[in-house]
C-alpha cells in the first residue's frame, strides 16, 4: 500500500484536514514533506493510504480545506497525481 501526501499551507492547516479526514473515518497524519515536495514553503502535509485517496479529497473539498497539491509514492520516488 503506497502512501499519498497531500500538501498543505502550512501546520495548521494540515491538521485541521486531518481532523476533518479522521471525522470521516478515513485514516491520516500530519508529515513533515520531504524536501524535494516542499518548494513552494510549506514542509507540512497530509499522509494517507492511497486506496483513500479519492475519498478523502472529496471530503477536504467538501470541508473547504483543499490540498495544493497531491503526491503518491511510486517506488522511491514522489508523482503529483492532482490538486
């Protein structure tokens, strides 16, 4: 099972979307993002199993709490799949 990793604003806003996930019932953490995700400033996100993926950006969306970008694990390497 690969890991998602969906970028936030920053801290806060990353654990408000996983009070919003964990709500929902779908499982998630707050990450620090490695460096090669966090150019646009923020170095925090948002982990969650993959196979939750679609569910839980259609519950950020609904709570208001979008991610900037969102990240799966590919083997050893990070690939943008959305925003």
């Amino acid at each position: 099972m690969a890991d998602c990793l969906f970028t936030s604003r920053g801290q806060t806003r990353a654990q408000l979307m996983v009070s919003a996930l964990k709500a929902a019932g779908i499982g998630a953490s707050t990450r620090k993002l490695p460096l090669k995700l966090a150019n646009e400033g923020c170095a925090y996100g948002v982990a969650v199993a993959e196979n939750d993926r679609e569910r839980a950006l259609r519950t950020l969306r609904l709570e208001g709490l979008p991610p900037r970008r969102v990240y799966c694990e590919r083997g050893y390497d990070w690939t943008e799949v959305g925003r």
